[in-house]
C-alpha cells in the first residue's frame, strides 16, 4: 500500500490578518538592526505559517489486478488531522468510489488532494505495473 499525506498549502495557512503586523515586525528589526527583533518575529512567524502540516491522506492499492486510490482531507476548522481516522476514510472512499462512479462522473475532491493526485497516481502505476486504475480515476486523469 502506498500512503501519502496532504499538507496544507500556503493559501490555506496564512491568516493575513495575523501575518501583516508580523511582516512590518520584521522590516523594522532588518531596518532596525535588532537582531533580537528579528528573532521574535521569525519565531511569531513560524507560529502565523505552519507549512509542515498534515491536512489529509492519499492512499493507493492493488487488489485484484485493480489499483485503487483513495483520499481524505480534514476540515482544519473543526478538528484535528488524525492519520487513523483519514486512513480508514481514505480506504472507505477508495472501495466506494470505485462503484459508485464505475460507469460515469468523477467525486468532487479538494483542490489541496487534486493537486497531488497525478503524481500520486504515476507512482502507484510505477509500483504496480501489471495493475489497472479504477474508472474514476482513469477519467479524472483525462480531464
């Protein structure tokens, strides 16, 4: 099985309300020469942009000759990213997808999942040379 895990993407972290102030901070310690400045404001930084964290699951395997691929992303707003709890509804959504949209249409899928998934899905056709993708995914990657 191959796992991989969806982080969150600039557009989705910065809160501008919060990264202004920090930003002038920043000007004024570089203008300033304070170096102690600096640091605090790289550190309230650091704190404004978490660019390391995990949002959601991909997840891909073959069964049958079929290669199945799956995804979950959390509401950030809400809850707390939980690697159990996505992968069971990225292995979920990887068999119910794959019937319910066998014949037609595609599942809507976050724009922070779609921007991995080509990737995603050459390396799984990588590792799993001999398989085959499920319908949706064969279109989507048309699309």
């Amino acid at each position: 099985m191959i796992i991989k895990y969806i982080r969150r993407n600039e557009y989705e972290v910065v809160n501008k309300a919060k990264l202004k102030p920090t930003v002038f901070m920043l000007k004024d310690a570089l203008k300033n020469n304070d170096m102690s400045l600096v640091k605090d404001a790289l550190d309230n930084l650091k704190s404004v942009v978490p660019f390391d964290e995990k949002v959601g699951v991909l997840i891909g395997f073959k069964e049958d000759g079929v290669i199945y691929i799956g995804f979950s992303k959390c509401n950030m707003d809400y809850d707390d990213f939980s690697k159990d709890f996505g992968y069971e509804v990225a292995l979920d959504r990887a068999y119910k997808y794959a019937k319910k949209f066998e014949n037609a249409g595609i599942p809507i899928v976050p724009k922070s999942v779609a921007r991995e998934i080509p990737l995603f899905v050459d390396r799984c056709l990588n590792y799993y040379k001999d398989g085959e993708l499920t319908a949706w995914v064969e279109r989507y990657m048309e699309q």
